[in-house]
C-alpha cells in the first residue's frame, strides 16, 4: 500500500461532522461503524434512514417532510424521492439573517465588496417583489447572462423563492451560444451584465443583450446590471430596465413559495460541442440535500468557513458554491482571470479573506507549478485547511505540489461529478488520508462501481463509472423531452437500470478512485483501451510542455494515438523534444501508450469553462463538422487541426 501524503489526527477525525453522524447512527441503529467504509457502506444498503438523517443533520426547512423518504427505490430512472415533502430552496440558503458576511465579491479589477446576510435578504426580497411584478410564477424561467458576481447570487435566490427556475451561463458566451442555450427554456425574464474584463482587457455586452431581448421573444422583461460601466445602459434593449429602477420597490420580506420536492430548480446545460447543448433539469430538493451532504459531511463546511470555488456562472461549480449559504459560510466570488492582475491574485484573494477551503481546477493548479508559484511562502494561508480540485484529473504532480508549495498540513481533494447530477460522485473525505493521484472516496449515500463491458464490478482495473441505486440529484430530466427518451439514453443505454457515467475510472486497493478521463475520449490501439489522463499526466512532466490533447486516429484497420503539445513561447517540437516526450510516456505507462504522431500546435480548443475538446478535435482531423462552435472559448483553434499533411501519412 502508498504512503499517505496526509493524514487526519484522531482528535481532527473525532471533531468531524461525519465522525459525529457516525456516532449517531450507531447509537441509534446499534452499528459499530468504525471508518469512512463502514459508513459508505451503510449509506448504500440503508438509503432511505442516510437520506433521512441528512436531512435532519442539515436542518432542512420545509412546510412537510412527508412520511415516505424514497418510492420506488428499484427505480433508475423512475425513483422519487421524499414524495411528501414541500419546501423552498431559497428559504434554506437564506436562514441566517445576521450581519455576518454572506458574500465578499471581488474581481480582477480589485474591486471588493461585502454583502451581509441580512443584506442579502434584503436584496433577494426586492428582487424577488419585481419577479412576481414581471408575470413571473412558479415553474417560470429566469435567465441570467451574468458574471460571477452578487447579482448572480441574488438573481438566483430570487427566482428560488418564488419558485422559478434559474439558468444562467456566463458573459464569455457568444450571441449563438446564449441564443443555444436560453432560446430554449424560453425565459419571462433576463437578468444581464453590461460586460466583464478578462486579463485586463474590458469586453462590453450590450450590443449583444440588445440582440438577446430581440431574438428570444418570451421576455417580459431584461434587467441590467453595471459591472464593467459605472452605470447601466438599455439603450437598444427590447424590454431593457436598469437593475437600481427594478429593484426599486419596499419590499422587505421573502414569500418563500414551498413547492415538491422534485420541483425544478435549476437548468443546466451539457457543452454542446457535439450538437444543440442538453438542457438538463436539477431538483430543487435534490440539489439541496446533495449539497448539504458534500458540503457538511465531505467538506466539514460550517457557519465559520470562508468557501471559495474559482468559477463562472456557466458551469454547475457555481450551483454547488452558492449551497455553501446553507451551511452560514462565508462565500468568496471572484470574476476575471485568474492570473490577472497578477499570476497570485487568488492567492492574495486567500490570504485577505481568510479562506479556509479553497476551491479551483486541475488546470489552475498546474499552472502554478508551471509558473512557480510558492503560495505557502508568499501568502499567509494559516486558515486554509482544505484545497479542491476538479474540471479534470488531478496528476500525481499536483499533488506533489499542493503538499510541497501550498501547504503540507491540508485535505487536498481532487473531486469528480459534473453537470449531469449537478455534485459528485467521488470526493474528498475529513477523515481519511490522501493518496498520491487518487479521490478520496465514493460519495455517501452514492452506490458508484466501475463495471467492465458486461456489466460485472472490477477493482484496481478500469472501466465504466456508474452508479447502481438511486440518489436525490439525478435530474429531473431533460427540457423539451416529454418521453425522456433522449434522458434514458444517455445515461441507461449502456447498462439497463445503471447510470453510466461516461468516465473511465478505477477503484484501488484503498478504496479510492482514479478518473482516467471521459469514456467517449478512451483510445483503442490495437483493441487496449487507454485512458487520455494516463498521457497528459506524463507528457506534462516534460520541461517545456505546457498542456496536450490526445486523441485516437484512424489508421487502416486500426486506431492511433496522435498527440498534440502546446509549448512555451519560444519552443520549437523538435526530434530531441519528442524523443523525450516518447520516452517519459514509455517509462512510465507502456508501449501502446506511445503516440504514434507527435505535433506542435499554438492552442488547445477548450469549453468556455475550461475543458479540452478530445472529441471536437477528433471530428476535425477526421473532416467531420464541429457543431455549435460557440459552446468553445476559442473556437478558432479547431482551424490548427484541419488538414494536417502530417496526419496524412
């Protein structure tokens, strides 16, 4: 067995709200649960009493419980859960009333902000009156073309309260991705920014909220924010109203509206790099309760934190950040780059603030390397205690560097889930250690196995990642697809009754997990299958390496693996570089890994929330049309992929 990196202290685990529901459970269920599998294991053959208690530990406000936890339990999909129950997810996140802060809202600008609790109840209460004053109804759309900032929050918790559903996606989002996206869902009302830096540079939206209002014809109304001016403008803004005059009303109390359940809370929507973006419909009480349970049971998150997630309003990070209110935490929103105005900021963010669990992506965290940054010499983090990482595997490197450069004495947890369930799957856990390259644990309450082709479990070998009973934030469904047809087959098509996942994954002899990147993306030379994470883990340890996309060719009768560098300014792929790159690979994987293409490119196509695009890049070289561009940060970088004489031999 691996030597730890980290280990919790006895008297750490013993202060753990999951050490506490431990004790719980076997007080009253006369278990004799010892570690974190004893309880993974109770959640998974008691769901109905785990969820329960969940509840009950989390403080869930609701009109009714009900009596039932789950009908339908054999169900996948088909499961409801907590059928009886009425509540409101806005009321839930909106309990504390004090002047402790809810929200400290910062930018690469270095602008700062503190909203308290009462504050922000205040404000959700104007918000919320100018809602209803708009038409707006329960089961209605609100739409938000925002940045990461106090108006997302409030918007949301707005609509929440009456409710609305909220869908929102960030202002980096061109005119046919937000038309893609919201011209679906068909939303009463928009709330927009005027625009948003990025690395310094300001970027103004109004010419394209004015096409927005113009080109979805459901909108009563479209509320502007200023972000980037000092004042908003609707000049050319079909039904255009500021956000200062909307909000501009007495209200001073919340009806929060209690509705099911199952009710719809959010809108999420998949990339859309391979056709029209799914819309995928979250659970007001799904979300919620999964929610409260990573925050508080995987996170030890209470009424004393400072969470931080480095994320947009386009990718489900932000849903699960702003849960952390349930919880009395501080949230700490940044918008901008996170190298801008310094490569540190969001160190210094840190240190200022005080965060104590500091949450970014896999690629952040390279980056720091890459750039040598040393945040545990030049920052005060005494109050970090946790960092978080997801968006993609976290290397064994990252590790190395978290535990070296950040802090040593910290739960680094690399977590794994996605928009699709909106949480996770796998996390971190407060009282296990941490392993070199591997999440932590499956999620409680969470049956999650790898299975091979047949359906049948493996351990320490890959295969698919799924999950074999039921859990409260699977969606809803899909929008526009009244049969669920389109919903069955994208997560049950591969195994009846089994939500696949769509990751290759790995359980090891700890009983953690290793992600080995995205199913659809898996290489298949010579009938082996290779997981794309298992190549970029080793290809970025080369000096001159900035980031690569791997992807599987085909060749003859076969498939090869055809691998793309991006390489710091000034480098040159040369024979004495790629020998290198083949020979990092080959010591430390196989020879099937070994790309049989090595190639020099200037970008690395991403989603606008950071992912690489495998399958994009695939489509391309093998002249296959890319759909929907405009889900892609820098579309233009597929033109680097067409056409290449060296692909031709």
């Amino acid at each position: 067995m691996s030597t730890p990196l980290w280990q919790p202290s006895r008297a750490a685990i013993e202060a753990t709200q999951t050490h506490a529901l431990m004790q719980r459970i076997n007080r009253e269920y006369g278990t004799a649960l010892a570690d974190y599998a004893d309880l993974h294991a109770w959640s998974i053959d008691n769901l109905e009493d785990f969820w329960s208690l969940v509840w009950e530990e989390g403080d869930v406000i609701a009109e009714r419980r009900g009596d039932s936890v789950l009908e339908r339990p054999d169900a996948m999909p088909g499961a409801r859960w907590f059928p009886g129950a009425r509540l409101n997810f806005a009321a839930n996140l909106l309990r504390r009333r004090d002047t402790h802060p809810a929200l400290v809202v910062c930018d690469e600008r270095g602008r700062r902000k503190a909203i308290s609790y009462s504050e922000l109840y205040s404000q959700v209460a104007r918000l919320a009156h100018a809602l209803r004053s708009s038409g707006v109804t329960a089961g209605d759309r609100v739409a938000g073309f925002v940045p990461n900032s106090e108006h997302a929050v409030i918007g949301m918790l707005a609509a929440a309260s009456i409710g609305a559903v909220w869908s929102s996606c960030s202002p980096d989002f061109g005119f046919n991705g937000v038309l893609d996206r919201f011209g679906q869902i068909k939303p009463k009302v928009l709330i927009a920014t005027d625009g948003y830096t990025w690395n310094g540079k300001p970027i103004d939206t109004r010419e394209r909220v004015a096409r927005i209002s113009e080109a979805i014809d459901s909108l009563n109304q479209v509320v502007v924010f200023p972000f980037l001016h000092d004042q908003a403008d609707t000049d050319g803004i079909l039904n255009g109203v500021t956000w200062q005059d909307y909000l501009d009303n007495p209200a001073t109390e919340i009806d929060f509206e209690a509705q099911p359940f199952d009710h719809p809370l959010y809108i999420l929507y998949s990339s859309g790099t391979t056709g029209a973006p799914k819309c995928i419909v979250h659970s007001a009480g799904g979300a919620l309760l999964q929610h409260i349970k990573e925050h508080r049971l995987h996170t030890d998150l209470d009424d004393e934190d400072v969470l931080f997630y480095y994320t947009t309003c386009g990718w489900m990070m932000w849903n699960w950040l702003v849960s952390g209110l349930a919880c009395g935490a501080t949230l700490v929103l940044f918008d901008g780059s996170p190298f801008a105005p310094t490569l540190s900021v969001l160190w210094e963010v840190a240190a200022r603030e005080g965060i104590t669990v500091f949450g970014t992506s896999a690629k952040y965290i390279a980056a720091c390397e890459k750039e040598e940054l040393t945040p545990g010499e030049s920052h005060d983090l005494s109050r970090l205690r946790a960092v978080l990482s997801t968006g993609s595997a976290l290397s064994h490197e990252s590790f190395d560097y978290v535990y070296r450069d950040i802090k040593a004495d910290l739960l680094l947890a690399s977590i794994s889930g996605g928009t699709d369930i909106v949480s996770c799957f796998a996390l971190g856990c407060p009282i296990r250690p941490v392993y070199r390259g591997q999440l932590q644990c499956r999620g409680l309450g969470m049956a999650v196995d790898v299975f091979d082709d047949d359906g049948k479990p493996l351990r320490s070998e890959k295969g698919e990642l799924v999950c074999t009973r039921p859990f409260p934030s699977m969606p809803i469904g899909f929008w526009n697809d009244p049969d669920g047809e389109r919903y069955r087959d994208a997560y049950f098509a591969t195994f009846p009754g089994i939500w696949a996942h769509g990751d290759y994954a790995e359980i090891t002899p700890q009983d953690g997990l290793i992600i080995h990147g995205r199913s659809d993306a898996v290489l298949n030379p010579g009938g082996v299958r290779i997981g794309t994470a298992e190549i970029y883990r080793q290809v970025e340890k080369v000096e001159g390496v900035l980031e690569s996309l791997c992807i599987g060719q085909e060749w003859g009768d076969d498939i090869r693996v055809v691998l793309f560098v991006r390489l710091q300014e000034g480098l040159t792929l040369d024979d004495t570089l790629r020998d290198a790159i083949k020979r990092t690979i080959r010591a430390n994987t196989t020879p099937r890994h070994v790309p049989a293409r090595i190639l020099q490119v200037d970008d690395i196509p991403r989603t606008l929330s950071g992912k690489i695009v495998e399958l994009a890049v695939r489509n391309v070289v093998h002249g296959r049309s890319v759909k929907n561009q405009d889900a892609l940060a820098n579309p233009e970088a597929l033109e680097l992929y067409a056409n290449l004489p060296e692909l031709q031999r």
